[in-house]
C-alpha cells in the first residue's frame, strides 16, 4: 500500500480541527460552581433560572425597599443590614434583620425574623429589642388583613402630614392587630399575652423576676376581672 502523504496531512488537519473545536466549545460553557475560602461582598441577589428574585443578603446600604411582583416600592422605614425572603412570585414573604450600636452613650440593639401574610405584613416575629436600661425578646403573633397591601400608594402616603398618615395606611390595607405574644416584658418579666380578634390582652400569665406568678382574666376595656395566685 502506497503512503499518500497529502491525505494524511488532510486527515491529520481535520483531527486537530475537531479537537480544537471541541476544546473551545467546553471552554465556552460558563463554570456553574466555584469554591472560595473567604468573599466580600456589600449584596448578593439570589435568583430563579427565569430571573425571579427569591432572597437579597445585603448591608445596610445596599438593602432592597418592598420587592412585589418584581418591582421595588420604597420602605418607609426599614434601615437595616439582613436577609429578604420573596415568595414564588418575587413578592416580599419575611426576613431577618438587625442593627445595634451605642449612640450618645446609650447602647441600643435590635433583631428580628419574620414570616408575611400573602402580600401582607409579618405574622410571626422572633425579635429582641435593648434601648438603654429597657429590654424585651420574644416571639409575636398578629392577625393581617385578608387582602393585599397597597404597595403603589406608600409615596403617596409618606408625604401626607403625619397626623394623616395612620388612617392612609389602614386604607390602603396595612396594619392589622396583635394576637399572641410570649417572651422576657420590658420591666424583666416573662409574660404570655393572648389578645382577642380586636387586639384587646385577655389572658396574661406573668412571672416576675423574683419568682411572682400570676394569671390575669381581662375584660373588653383591659380591666382585670380575675386573677390566680399561687396561693388561690
């Protein structure tokens, strides 16, 4: 058999060709994962294939306002470092956050995770809370509205004197009423606190720090009308 050194070097050619090719089309192919030991970051956004946002790890500056749907309203009040948690649809459904500090020589912290209603506000909150001397930590319970937050009327709303502004807001659909409430009370008792559908305490079990127990029946106008006693 005769050596055709023209179609050998045609055929070496075309192995090397589709080598190459196969090199660069995996070379291409974005790297999916990555390994590090340390990252600094000031906010990481973590997203669905399609590009819907399901939570925001950030710094106080960075931090989101109200995700809804995909777009962002303004908080009127939010100024915190945490986690957001949005729901399937890109709305806000609970987060952690927190903040502290000592301002003019007065210590001060705060930390809370909750968990939203559907297009709603928090309806549970583990939270603790130090002003100065003044304390408390607990988990809390509320009832929300049955429909959705108007989330596009918030400008209009903050720019409305603030006289005005608590009767807009319940317009508008936020607020709602505490149900339940367990945890250390600022005066340093711990307390359980059931409240009826209007947020009205009607059942209160305290137990002071020195060890005083007692369980309060209230009316609809917060009078005591019962109490229980170790001694009863």
């Amino acid at each position: 058999m005769k050596f055709d050194a023209q179609k050998a070097l045609i055929a070496y050619s075309g192995v090397l060709t589709a080598v190459m090719v196969g090199v660069l089309v995996s070379g291409a192919a974005p790297d999916r994962s990555a390994e590090f030991s340390q990252i600094d970051v000031q906010r990481i956004n973590v997203r669905e294939p399609d590009g819907t946002l399901r939570m925001v790890i950030s710094n106080q500056a960075s931090f989101p306002g109200i995700p809804v749907r995909g777009r962002e309203y303004p908080h009127p009040n939010r100024r915190t470092a945490g986690m957001l948690f949005m729901n399937d649809e890109g709305t806000e459904t609970g987060g952690l956050i927190w903040s502290g500090g000592e301002t003019n020589g007065v210590r001060h912290s705060t930390g809370s995770l909750t968990f939203d209603r559907y297009e709603q506000d928090q309806v549970v909150q583990l939270f603790e809370d130090e002003m100065g001397g003044a304390r408390s930590s607990g988990v809390r319970v509320f009832d929300r509205p049955d429909g959705s937050m108007g989330f596009d009327q918030l400008e209009r709303i903050g720019a409305l004197p603030a006289e005005q502004q608590a009767a807009a807001y319940a317009e508008a659909g936020f607020g709602g009423k505490p149900r339940g409430f367990f945890g250390r009370q600022s005066d340093g008792a711990s307390a359980v606190v059931l409240r009826d559908g209007e947020g009205r305490p009607r059942l209160r079990m305290t137990v002071t720090a020195d060890g005083a127990a007692k369980i309060d029946f209230l009316d609809e106008t917060g009078q005591v009308s019962r109490t229980l006693t170790p001694e009863d």
